[in-house]
C-alpha cells in the first residue's frame, strides 16, 4: 500500500481502513446469510418434494436428486479425490470422470430419503473471501449428527458450491480419495473409470 508522509493523508488512510473492514465485515455477513437462505431454501424444497409419501414418480425422483446434489461442486470434489493424479489427466478425461463421478453420487443420495426428513440447526456458518465453512446438526432417529460444509464461490455458476461434505468428522472428499487414488496408483486412471462406470450400471440397474 502506498505510503503517505502527511499527517492529513495519513488520518484519510486510516478512515479508509476502518471503512474497508466495515464494507468486508459486511460483505461477510451478506455471503453467510446468502448461504444460510441457499441451504434452507434447498432443505425446504426437498421436504415438500417427500411430504409424506413413500413412494415417487421418476420426476419426483429426478427433482430429489437435483435438489440434494445441486449444492455440490462435483468437479471440485471430483479433484480432491483425485488428488495428484488430476494433473496428469486430459481436460477430456477430467471432463468424463467428474461426470461418471457426479452421476454415482447423485443416484446413492437417494438410497435412503429419509434422511432428508431430519430437523436440521445452522450452528456456524463462517465465510472468508470465496471460501465459506457451514456447521449443521441433523437429528435423525433422534441421533443427532454434526454435518459440516466447506463451500467456495463458483463465479462460472454465480452461486455457493460445496467441495466436501463432512459426517461426523468424516470426509466425504477424503474417503473418495483413499479409494480412487490407491486404484489409480496401482492400477492406473483407465481402470479406476472401468470400474466406476460398472458402479454406475449395477445402481442404475438396481434402481
């Protein structure tokens, strides 16, 4: 920052300082509660899409699954998992694994829909620069479970995008990468995929 040797220029600074850090402070404050309304919205919508039913039309289906699913970057989560490995992948190759990818993740979210009936409190949500970090606790069963959330901004989506999901301490991203990195290491990217498109039909079928 450029230095200024007048007291005036100085005192200018330090207002302008003070205003930066209202204006941030309050950026902050507006991504946290945008975040807030995007999950509660997202929360609200998937629970009037189960309502009481057991069953669903392959609509309500696809309609729970891009309700669940469209807060997450799968891309992004896609290249966790992957770890270094990602560097070493095409852009086509990249392309067709965060797809196969996402595919899996959006049918298995629906193994079990009532999960998604569970009362769900916002304990923290905490953003920093495009980065945001969300803490909830869903009661299910009367079982309360601490999810957490850690999100960045996707400027091409113009919207709050999940990277991991974390379950009780537990990683989403980092459970896939201990999977697909180890298959990858030993066997190489094209068997890691071979494998992930037979995930894919087996659920497809049994669905």
């Amino acid at each position: 920052m450029k230095r200024f040797t007048l007291l005036f220029a100085a005192l200018l600074l330090a207002a302008g300082s003070f205003a930066s850090a209202a204006q941030a402070q309050s950026s902050s404050d507006a991504d946290s509660n945008d975040i807030r309304r995007l999950l509660e919205e997202r929360d609200r919508q998937i629970k009037n899409v189960l309502g009481d039913k057991e069953s669903f039309t392959d609509e309500q289906r696809d309609k729970l699954m891009d309700l669940i699913n469209g807060v997450i970057n799968f891309r992004a989560m896609g290249r966790t998992a992957l770890g270094p490995h990602w560097q070493d992948l095409s852009p086509a190759q990249r392309d067709t694994f965060a797809t196969v990818f996402s595919r899996i993740v959006r049918r298995q979210s629906l193994s079990d829909l009532n999960v998604y009936r569970s009362d769900v409190t916002y304990e923290q949500i905490d953003v920093t620069g495009d980065s945001a970090y969300v803490l909830t606790t869903t009661v299910y069963k009367d079982v309360p479970t601490k999810v957490e959330y850690t999100l960045g901004y996707d400027d091409e989506a113009d919207a709050w995008k999940a990277h991991d999901i974390i379950l009780d301490d537990v990683s989403t991203a980092e459970g896939y990468a201990r999977s697909f990195q180890n298959v990858v290491r030993r066997h190489g990217f094209s068997v890691l995929m071979k494998s992930l498109r037979n995930k894919l039909n087996k659920i497809n079928k049994n669905s």
